[in-house]
C-alpha cells in the first residue's frame, strides 16, 4: 500500500479498497484487522486507520476513494474481557484534508465492533462478502454505469453497491462520506459494447431464419450478414445473435454459411504481431465490421501501455528499462554487437470485436 501510494502522481485518482475486520483499541482508535491479528495486541499485529491516514497525507494524490468493508462483529472467540458497543467514527478516523478530494464508502453507516477472546475465528465463507461482492461486479460488468454515459463515478458506484446490499440484507446499509469533488471522480470505464441495445430485425426476416426450408434459411443468412456488416450497430448486433443461434443449424449448408458470416465481421488486426525493442511505440491498424470495431483493449502487464482510437490501436512500453533491457539481452546473445530491432516480447492483438486484450505471441528472451 505504501508504495502503491508513493508512486501516484498529482492527477491521479487512487482507490483503496479494504475488506478485513475492524477494531477499537482502549483509546478508541480505529485498527484494521488481518487473519493474524491479536485483538489486545493491535498496535503490532493490526493495521492503524492513523498509519494509512499518514500515508494519504504524504500521497501527491489529489483524490483518493477509500472503501472499507469492515465486518465488526461475530468473527473472534469466547471469553473476551472487551464487548464493544460503541460505533467507530470512520470520518474522524479518515479526516478530509485541504486542497484534497477524499470520499470514504464504508459497508455499514454505524460501524460498531465485537470481538470475544484473542485469536480471530474462521468464517469459513467461500465467496466476498456482500459489499465487496457488489463493488467488484459493479465495477466488472459495467453495471455501475447508472446513466449509460459509459463511466462510473464515485456516485455511482455508491448507488449501485447501496442498492446490492440493502436488497440482500436489512442488517447492512452502505455509507458514504466525504468531501470536495471526490463523489463525481471517475473510478472505471464501461466499454461501448456493453452500451449497445441491440435491436430486433424485421420479423419477416426473423420468421425467415426460423423456417422449415432450408432454402429460406439461406435466403435469411445473406441478408442477416449484409445487416451484421451494417454501420447501424444496433441492428448488427441484433443480427448476430440470429446467426449465432443459425452456426448450430441442422442444415450443414446453412450452418456453414452463419459461420462464414460470423468470420467475415470478426475484427481484424494489421499487423497481428507486435514487436517492441528500441522501437517502443507500435500502432495495429484494426478492420472488421463496424460491430466488430466496438472493443476494449486492456493489459496485465504494468509496463505496457495500450489505447485505441478509431481504427488505431496504440502500444507503448512505458519503461526505460525495457529497451535497457534488451539491449543487455542482445549484447549476450551477440556479443559487443549493438542490439537491433527488438525481439523481447511479441504482443498478438486479439481477434474477438467483444475485446482486445494483447495476448502474448511468444517467450520473452
């Protein structure tokens, strides 16, 4: 956490996410537990919310998310000599500091705490709990885009959460506090094709595509791909889910022409290899269907930058120490011979219009 904070720069906007127990010393200090936290020994074994507060303080960071699912109660042995009643002031905990946009979103308004003996207890539980369940869907599928315009703020993804949990429990409810900007900041990006509301096509095409000929149900293939090629998305992807459902035709004939339509509106990356070395700045032209030209490319991989624009995809290496690198590997493999175009890592964009996520074409020398 740290050095996740120390290496933000002044734009950026930081989300830290904490799903642990939470706990009150003598003082009332707020302390957040691990599975190896002793609870009367919480200055060493626990996480200070005062420690974290310092490291924001420091952080250039202007806007800072905090979320912290904290379970307070129910997870720790018998015979303890504290049962606590009393809320943890969370606000107070994580005050808001000036020039700074800080929102905190906790998993319960009144965050109190209970823990019984000294050692924490197994929960046993398999899957998140229910905040943390709802953030990371909200965030996964998009569904945090309450109004569409294909980003989710701080807001949002409030609402969503608020909505998930109150729905599954009366023993939960979401809080959100903070200050400046911070509920308007902008957490995550929903692509365009989870945007898109495909629309049905004309019903006698659609009876076509279902009729007992098979010769009709040809007729219907070729004019189901001239609409899946279409500039009206829409009705492409309305389109292609007739002829998805037609590649599994009892006719091979026709079962074979929905295949072939599907193939023609695949995107298409030129080139399909990328070969970053001195050169660390490549850029993949993209062809298909406009349907398919919808995407999301995304990487793994923290030196690499990828972006896209139009019909462009861009890839950059973002590290110095990536052409350092290969010149070090080229000066092995060839002596004192000065290395030449790169063959360090090949990134193969991918082929799917849903998304262009670089995978890796080959080993890293």
């Amino acid at each position: 956490m740290a050095d996740f904070l120390a290496n933000a720069g002044r734009d950026d906007v930081l989300l830290l996410h904490f799903s642990c127990h939470g706990l009150k010393n003598a003082t009332g200090a707020l302390f957040l537990a691990g599975t190896d936290t002793v609870p009367n020994r919480l200055s060493s074994t626990a996480v200070a919310a005062r420690f974290i507060d310092d490291e924001l303080a420091e952080c250039r960071a202007s806007h800072v998310a905090l979320l912290l699912d904290c379970c307070f109660g129910g997870a720790f042995g018998k015979d303890s000599v504290f049962r606590a009643t009393d809320d943890v002031d969370v606000e107070q905990s994580f005050p808001l500091r000036p020039g700074r946009s800080r929102v905190v979103i906790t998993a319960s308004s009144a965050t109190q705490y209970a823990f019984e003996g000294e050692d924490l207890s197994e929960s046993g539980r398999l899957r998140p709990s229910l905040f943390t369940e709802a953030v990371v869907e909200g965030l996964r599928t998009g569904d945090a885009d309450l109004n569409g315009d294909g980003a989710v703020d701080l807001d949002e993804l409030y609402k969503y959460v608020y909505a998930r949990v109150v729905t599954a429990t009366a023993h939960q409810t979401p809080h959100q506090s903070g200050g400046g900007h911070g509920a308007s900041l902008i957490v995550a990006r929903t692509p365009m094709a989870r945007r898109i509301a495909a629309t049905d096509v004309p019903e006698t095409l659609a009876a076509q595509a279902k009729d007992l000929d098979p010769a009709v149900r040809m007729a219907a293939v070729g004019q189901l791909r001239t609409l899946l090629v279409g500039d009206d998305v829409e009705l492409a992807a309305g389109a292609l889910a007739l002829l998805q459902a037609m590649s599994s035709d009892d006719s091979m004939t026709v079962r074979a022409a929905a295949l072939d339509s599907l193939a023609v509106a695949q995107l298409r990356p030129v080139p399909t290899v990328v070969e970053l070395g001195e050169q660390t700045e490549q850029v993949v032209a993209l062809t298909g269907a406009p349907l398919a030209r919808i995407f999301h490319m995304t990487t793994e991989t923290r030196w690499l930058r990828v972006s896209s624009s139009g019909a462009a995809v861009f890839f950059e290496g973002r590290s110095r120490r990536l052409s350092r690198r290969l010149r070090r590997v080229a000066r092995r493999l060839h002596g004192d011979q000065p290395a030449r175009s790169g063959r360090g890592a090949g990134w193969c964009a991918g082929r799917r219009g849903g998304c262009g996520r670089g995978r890796r074409s080959r080993r890293r020398t």
